[in-house]
C-alpha cells in the first residue's frame, strides 16, 4: 500500500510541476551536448542547449550538472508545500539563459512610513543555464504603493548552490531547513520598520549617491564636470530625484532614503535593451548587488 501511495504521491507532483512550467513558458529541458572540433575530435567542453527551440545558453565542462527548469519548479513546489505558500508568478530572462519562480510569503508590513505603505514578501526560485548565477532561493519583497523591489541577496538569496555533481544534495539539505528563510524574511522586515524611524541625515544621502555613482553631490556643478563623466553625473541627479520623491512621499528617514535607491534600480536606472532586463538586473545583477550594497549601509543594529 505504501508504494501504491508513493506512486499516487509521485504522480500529482508530477502534474503540479507540469502544470506551472506550462504556465510561465518554463516546460522545456537542458540538454548537455559534446562541442566538437571541425575535423569531429572532441573537445573539453558542453553546450548547454534548449530542447524546444534548439537554442544554445552556454558552453561548460564535462564537470557542470544542469539544474532542470521541472528541478527548479518541484523545489519551489515543495517549498510551498512546507510553508502553506501561494504560486505567485514565474519566467525567464535572456532567452531562457536565467529563470524564476515565486511564491507568496505571506509575510508583510502593511503600514511603514509617513505614507503608510504595504510592503509584501515573496520566496523566489532563480537559477541559470548560462553559468551567470548558482541556484538561488530566498526572500524578494515588493512596495506596493510604487512596485519598488528589493532582492535581500545578502540574506536570504545566499542560500545558493553550484551547479556541481553535490547539487541536488545541497538543495534536499536547504528543504530540511526551509524555516531559516522565513526567520531571514522576518528579520528584513524589522529592518524597515526600524529605519523608518532613524532620521536621515545630508551626509548619509552623500554617502549613498557616492557609492552608487561615485559622484560627491558637496562639489559645485562646476567641480563636478571636472572630476566626473556627463554619464555618472546624470545618473547622480536621476539618483537624487529617486531618493527625493520616495523621501517626500515616505519620510526623511533611512527607509525614504532606501525606497528612493530601490526606485533608482527598479525604475530608472540603465539596463541593457533586451526583453525582462529590469527584472533580471534586479534578481541577479547589478540593481541586486546596487540594493544589497545599501542595505547593508542603512542597516540598523
């Protein structure tokens, strides 16, 4: 009865998963094939390649395991299933080369700063078939009031795992343990409520124009033309309108300050032109890093 149940239990997995790699354009394999040389030796090195389209993510060596998107959605999957989660929206960046999938935390502030706004918490599942990042799995909140996303990398995203021979391994022992991403998720939240009630000061909004940017906003227009690029002083002034309309509407706090650099990565900052690149900068690339950099700054011990 016992392996009549496993394979019933095995079955409506097998569904589930289906079912949501179908519906976020996922349901596709990984196909690991030789490279060869023009005369047919073979060489060291794999292409990663899609098994719908034919098209190729990656070359590795023999020694990289591909994560399977169906891998992916079954952790997911089993991560709602422990934490009584919702599916809350999944896809892909750059043809495939890198995917997500997220759930519903269910965790959430639901007034913080002088606007009283909600701010909402999500599990999220990243992997990539182009050895950009290891397979990644934490904390992603969202401002409601203005769609402003912050990636707690530092926190939660670092529960990571390389795409080695160990990996599904390393990810059952991650299972065991899910509770730490919501012990991390709660911490983050205290975090905001905690520098929305810290005054901002002037130089603390230098500091942060200055790490992003490396413009110093004390210089005179003139000063700064001398010692700075057009580029980097147009990205300050992007920057410090950011910070500026998410302080008046949010409080001439730490967290206003923080709402107006994660506006910067999530709205304007400069990204590459292709479809998704928003999102992608933001989960995996340099808004996650810009975000995390001032988080850590403007954490509150």
């Amino acid at each position: 009865m016992q392996n009549i149940d496993n394979l019933i239990s095995a079955a409506i997995q097998n569904d589930q998963v289906n079912e949501l790699l179908d519906k976020f354009g996922l349901n596709w394999k990984v196909e690991k094939t030789p490279l060869l040389l023009p005369n047919g030796n073979e060489t060291p090195y794999f292409a990663l390649v899609r098994s719908d389209n034919g098209g190729i993510l990656n070359s590795v060596k023999d020694s990289y395991v591909p994560y399977q998107n169906s891998e992916l959605a079954d952790l997911i999957i089993k991560i709602a299933d422990k934490g009584g989660y919702e599916i809350h929206s999944g896809g892909s960046f750059n043809g495939g080369a890198k995917q997500y999938l997220q759930l519903n935390s269910g965790n959430e502030i639901k007034e913080i700063g002088e606007n009283r706004s909600k701010v909402k918490g999500f599990v999220t599942g990243i992997n990539s078939h182009d050895g950009t990042t290891a397979l990644k799995f934490g904390s992603v909140n969202f401002t409601i009031c203005c769609r402003n996303t912050f990636a707690a990398a530092g926190k939660t995203l670092q529960n990571s795992v390389k795409h080695t021979t160990s990996i599904h391994d390393k990810v059952d022992e991650y299972l065991q343990q899910i509770g730490i991403v919501i012990k991390q998720e709660t911490a983050i939240f205290d975090q905001f409520i905690k520098m929305a009630e810290i005054p901002v000061t002037k130089e603390l909004i230098r500091n942060v124009v200055k790490e992003i940017t490396k413009v110093d906003t004390m210089l005179t227009p003139s000063q700064a033309k001398e010692q700075f690029t057009t580029y980097q002083i147009n990205r300050s002034n992007e920057l410090l309108q950011s910070i500026a309309t998410e302080m008046h509407s949010k409080g001439q706090t730490r967290w206003g300050l923080f709402s107006g650099v994660t506006h910067y990565t999530s709205h304007v900052m400069p990204v590459p032109k292709r479809e998704a690149a928003r999102i992608e900068s933001k989960y995996t690339g340099t808004g996650l890093s810009t975000d995390n950099a001032i988080f850590k700054m403007l954490t509150v011990n």
